[in-house]
C-alpha cells in the first residue's frame, strides 16, 4: 500500500464511518509531516490510520495528536514495557531517538469534517535506515525483543478508543492537557529550538495553550505561541554559544 493514511482519506470520502482503521505492512510512499517521508519497510513497523469524526471544537482537534501520542505512550508501557518521551508535538521517543510518529490530518467530506489519524511505529531494526540510527531507534532496539505487532495495534487502539472517548466529556480537553504534560519533558522547562514559518528561536518551554499550542519563553521573557513547527533539545554547550552571540556589549561570555 502507498500510505495508510491516503488510503484512509479516500474512504472517509466514500463515507467510512468513525473508527475506520486502515493497517498495511509496507508503505511504498509512507509520508510525515510536511510532506516528509516515513520509511515503512514491510514487517518491520507498524503502520495504521483511523478515521475520526470527532464531535469536539474544531479548535480542538490539534488535541487528536495529543490523544495517540499518550496512547503509543501507554501501549508501550502495557506490551513492551518500555518507558517513552513525547516530544510536541507527534514524536514519541527513548531517549532523544524518535520511535513512533503521528501525522494528522483534517479533512471535508459529505458528512463533515473528519480528522484522519496515522500512526508508525518502529518495531524492529529494519524499520528505519543505518543513516538515521542516531535519531532513530525501535522497540527491538530497545528491549531486544521482537514485539508481536497484532498484540501491539490491538492494545493501542484500546487505548485510542478510551482517550478519545474521554476527549469528548466536559473537562475533556483540560484533562488531556495535564495528563501529556505530566507525561512530556518537552511541555515545560526544557530548553529547545523551534523552527517555524520560516524562523528559528531558542527558548524556554513553558506549557501549553488551551488548543495544545506551545508557549515558549524567549531569553528577554517574551512567550511566544507555537501552533506548528519543529522543536529540538538545544544541549547546554549550544546556549551557552547562543549567550555569547547575543552578548549586547560585544563581548563573550562564557558560561560553565
């Protein structure tokens, strides 16, 4: 199959009802976010999208992601026993190396608007290849064990089902909020970098808005709202490189 969620796109336009999953073994055109490709070789990943027709805010719908995010997150704890980062907004992570990626998708159909939610996760080594090893990593790599992927989309669709569920009661949303940055580093105090809209700041994270944004603290205090882009670790030697350039008097500094 070509990707799972174009796949899915397509049926949610003939009418697919909610809670449609599409699951393929091999993606020959696999694609992330900004049209980015996601390596889908056969067997070695998991690769899924559901079709959702979510009775919520349209504002709201960005919190879709948050929703499988804290799944994937939860499904691994559950099967593998494997304790994992999200990083906002889509990527779960062990240790910096991205595992699992999330694109969504809203689009109009007859019946509305629908949100089409794909999913992939790395299971063994082959998933992704040699030249990303050190951003990428799988469940084998991690635990040294093949996982068995049926078991794995069986859980994670549960978990799916319950959160998006949950998503729709009244404190749905907030709750939601608190529990990914309860379970994010990346949703407060940590020091990142955000390309986007064709700038790129450092900054502090420091919490989300109520739509799932990221608020992020400028070296002058400013908070700036961040709807989309991508954000990653600046390490401790980075600002301190990034303080010396910004010294006012021309002069650098040098922080330990």
């Amino acid at each position: 199959m070509p990707s799972t969620n174009t796949e899915a796109v397509e049926q949610a336009k003939r009418g697919a009802p909610e809670g449609t999953c599409v699951v393929a073994s091999e993606q020959t055109a696999g694609r992330g976010r900004h049209g980015r490709v996601w390596a889908s070789p056969k067997c070695a990943g998991l690769y899924f999208s559901l079709v959702l027709r979510p009775r919520i805010a349209p504002a709201e719908f960005p919190l879709l992601t948050f929703v499988a995010a804290l799944a994937v997150q939860g499904a691994l704890r559950e099967e593998s026993n494997l304790i994992t980062d999200i990083k906002w907004s889509n990527d779960v992570l062990v240790g910096e190396r991205k595992l699992c990626g999330i694109l969504a998708e809203r689009i109009e159909t007859i019946a509305g608007a629908c949100v089409i939610l794909g999913v992939g996760v790395n299971l063994r080594r082959e998933s992704y290849p040699p030249e990303v090893a050190a951003r990428a990593t799988s469940i084998e790599t991690e635990t040294s064990a093949i996982p068995d992927a049926e078991s794995l989309l069986r859980t994670l669709l549960e978990h799916v089902r319950r959160r998006y569920i949950a998503l729709h009661d009244e404190r749905g949303a907030a709750l939601l909020l608190a529990d990914y940055t309860a379970n994010s580093s990346y949703a407060t105090g940590k020091h990142v970098r955000v390309e986007s809209g064709g700038e790129a700041f450092d900054g502090t994270t420091r919490g989300l808005a109520a739509d799932g944004a990221l608020r992020v603290e400028l070296p002058d205090g400013e908070i700036r709202i961040v709807h989309a882009g991508d954000v990653t670790v600046v390490r401790a030697r980075e600002r301190a490189e990034s303080c010396a350039r910004r010294d006012v008097f021309g002069k650098e500094i040098n922080e330990k």
